[in-house]
C-alpha cells in the first residue's frame, strides 16, 4: 500500500498560507506607497475646479492664470530634483513621508492664503511634495514586487493618482454646489484646497507600518534586514535580489542610452496634452456648454472614465506588454486630439466634444499613463536607477509646467484663433502622440514578466 509523507502534506497549505500572507502584506505596504499617488492626483486636479474662481478673487490675467495653474509644477521639478539624492540618501520609505509632510502643510497654507503671492507659495509647497511622491512611489512599488506582478502594482499607483483626481473633481463640485457664485469666488475654493488636509494625514499615519525596500536595504548593506523584507514581501527571491550586486556597474554610454529613452517618454506622455483637459477642462466645456454647473459634471464624467479604463490597464499590462499598449493608446490619443481641435475649431455641440475628450482620456488611461511610470520604474540600472527616475520625472514635470504655461496663450492668442479657432493646441498634441508612436516602436525595448536585474543586462547586451 502506498503512503504518503505526512510532512509534505502539512507543508503544502503552509505554502499557500504563506503566499496568501506574502501577496497580503505586499498589497498592503504598495496600497500605502500609492496614496502618495493618490494626493499626487488630489493636489494637481484640485486646480481644476478652483481656477475660475482664483482669476476672479484675485483679478488674474492669461498669464497669471496659467501662472495659479502651473505654480505646483515648478514645485513639481524642484521636489523631483530632490527625490533623486534624498531617496539614496535616506531611502525611499523617508521621502514619502516628507512627501506627506508637504502635502498636508499646503493643504492648510492655500486655504487660509490672503495673497496671490502666499497661495503660490503653498501651491509650490505641494508641488515639491507631488514631485517628490512621483518619484517615489513607482519606484518603492516597483522595488517591492515581483517581475510578474510588478505592471500591475506600478499601475496601481497610476489608479491612486486617478481616484484621487475623481475624488477631488467630486468635492469641488459639491462645494461648488453648497453656495452662491459670490460665496465660492471667496470661500469655495479655500474649501477645496483644504479639503487635501485629510487625505494627507491619512498617508502620514498609514507610513509607520510599512517598511524600507530590500533594493536599498542591500544597497546601505543593511543584508538581514533586507532578508526579513524580501522573504515577508514575496518578491524575486533574494537570490535574483543579490544580482545586483554582482552585475558590472553600466557603463556611461549605457546610461546615457537609457536615460534618454527614459526622458524622452517621461516628456512625450506630458505634451500629448493630457494635463490640459485635468486643469482646463471645465473652462473648455463651459465655452460650449456655457454653463459652470455642466462643465464641473463633465470634469467627473473624465475622472469616472480615467479611473476604469486605468483599472483596465492593470489588467492587461502584464498580458498584452508595455509596447502595444503604447503604441495602440497614443494612436488612439491622436484621432481623438484631432477630432477634439476640429470640434472646437467648428464650435460643434458639447455632445460630441465630450465624445471625443472622453474616448482621449480612456486611450490615455489604458496606455501612456500608467505605462510610462511603469517603465521608468523598470529601465533603469540598479545603481543608479533613484537618480535617473528622478531626472526623468523632473523632465516630465518640466514638459507638464511648460503645456500648462502655455495653453491659455495659445489659446486665447488671437492670430491662431483667427485660423484655427480655439483648435490650435489639439492639433499640436496630436502631433507629439505620432511622434511618441514612431520613437516608442523604434526605441523601447518590452519588459514585461522581467527582473530589474535582467533589464539591466538586457541594456548591457544592446550596447
């Protein structure tokens, strides 16, 4: 008769319960690292439904209004920039938590501002703790998970960032309802921006339970606590970990290769023009609808379709790859910017240009959105992989600084209205998307269900 080992079957549900706990524990420390995603959303789109209120309470220009819109960003550049050396220096699970820190502190300074001048203060504030939180939270993600799961973690962070604009664009709305047109151009829009001090303080709170990566652990040399993490997280094994060390550091053509391909994304997925409709959009509905009410409903609508077609993303980035998404997504992004310029160019009903912004937005969402944080959470060497994240991501805040900047020149500049109505900036961002199709098919090599450490090589071997 044949028998069986008693010890393999007690070993075998210990096994899975160990699995269970491990993919628990996981989901839980990046569910924590991207609610510094989700008040990256929060504090960017919060503009959104404040901008019009802003340029009447304190009578600002085109300039000045483009300037009350992109002032985060220039914080943005600055709080990337800082990530960089901050997160080799003091690790990744610090600079979240300064991260929070400015986040909560700007949520109160722009609420309670009495000046221009002190609310672009705070408003810079926030954007150093957004850019800041940009670098830090694909990369603590992509750091903690496993080649298999790790699309779909990075794009969690990508979904933080969405529901945190949703939930925004859903409280700017029913403060907007909850008084005269009087009341919010004086104390609605201080609500909005105040209304960041919870979620803020919820991410300060929730950061005391989870740890350093075993990436930098191993890299200060702190090995048995990198150990202890890698063997709760259920990541590579330590082993595949431990390559890293052993892989010869890359050489300065190498890094230059790929640091340019990162660049080059992190700028191409910002003048595509996607920041445009999150700060802008209800003034661009208003001007077909001619109605504050509407427009802010419209401004959900994107935040509803943003936030499914991301879940959407995460579905299939570790099926279909990186590369088809992005190369289908940005040609869908094209058709759609230039059905969206000629709408407004023709002043056609609201109708059909929700139609189009809409179908924009979802392409975004499956493809250029998440997966250009995916990837730059992926290409880089281990060695240098904090730094050139950040450099990227300041380029990428830069580029976003710049089409925010510059839309309500452009589309209040008089000579390109005469030619092409209000459609002039649609038909330039769609050119950038054809130019992200023709770089990413040429340029980007697929990195789905590989190490870091086999990305590395693989950049090596392309040399």
């Amino acid at each position: 008769m044949e028998t069986t080992d008693p010890t393999v079957l007690s070993s075998v549900p210990a096994s899975k319960n160990r699995r269970f706990s491990s993919a628990l524990y996981l989901i839980l420390i990046t569910g924590v690292a991207a609610l510094g995603g989700l008040l990256f959303g929060y504090d960017t789109a919060v503009i959104s439904g404040a901008i019009g209120l802003l340029q009447v309470h304190f009578a600002l220009t085109a300039a000045t209004t483009g300037w009350a819109a992109s002032s985060a960003l220039a914080g943005c550049v600055l709080g990337a920039a800082v990530a960089g050396i901050g997160n080799d220096r003091y690790g990744r699970h610090r600079m979240l938590l300064i991260a929070g820190i400015c986040f909560f502190l700007s949520a109160i300074g722009t609420a309670l501002a009495s000046t221009f001048t002190l609310f672009i203060v705070f408003r810079v504030l926030g954007g150093v703790g957004v850019g800041i939180a940009s670098v830090t939270s694909p990369l603590y993600i992509g750091e903690s998970a496993p080649a298999k799961w790790r699309g779909r973690l990075v794009a969690l962070n990508q979904l933080a960032i969405v529901v945190g604009m949703l939930i925004i664009y859903f409280v700017n709305y029913r403060i907007h309802l909850s008084g005269t047109l009087e009341w919010n151009q004086t104390q609605g829009w201080r609500w909005m921006f105040a209304s960041g001090i919870v979620p803020s303080a919820l991410l300060l709170g929730l950061l005391f339970v989870v740890p350093e990566t075993a990436r930098f652990l191993l890299m200060r040399g702190r090995r048995q606590e990198a150990e202890r993490v890698a063997a709760r997280t259920g990541a590579e094994t330590f082993e595949e970990i431990l390559q890293a060390e052993v892989q010869a550091p890359a050489t300065t053509t190498q890094l230059r290769r790929v640091l340019t391909v990162g660049l080059v994304l992190a700028v191409l997925q910002q003048v595509t023009g996607i920041n445009v409709f999150l700060y802008y959009a209800p003034a661009i509905f208003s001007r077909a609808t001619h109605s504050g009410d509407v427009s802010l409903r419209q401004t959900v609508v994107l935040g509803a379709v943003n936030m499914v077609f991301t879940i959407l993303a995460m579905v299939f980035v570790d099926r279909a790859g990186r590369k088809p998404l992005l190369l289908a997504g940005s040609f869908g992004m094209a058709l759609c910017l230039l059905a969206t310029g000629w709408a407004i160019m023709h002043e056609s009903a609201s109708a059909w240009l929700l139609l189009f912004v809409i179908v924009y937005i979802a392409c975004f969402a499956l493809s250029v959105g998440p997966v250009t944080w995916i990837v730059l959470s992926e290409i880089f060497p281990s060695g240098s992989r904090a730094k050139a994240i950040a450099i990227s991501t300041a380029a990428l805040w830069c580029a976003n600084f710049v089409v925010s900047q510059t839309f309500p020149i452009l589309d209040e500049n008089r000579t390109l209205i005469a030619h092409f109505g209000h459609g002039f900036p649609f038909f330039l961002y769609a050119g950038f998307c054809l130019v992200e199709i023709g770089f990413v098919w040429r340029y980007l090599p697929e990195t789905k269900n590989r190490s870091l450490e086999e990305i590395s090589g693989w950049w090596s071997m392309e040399a």
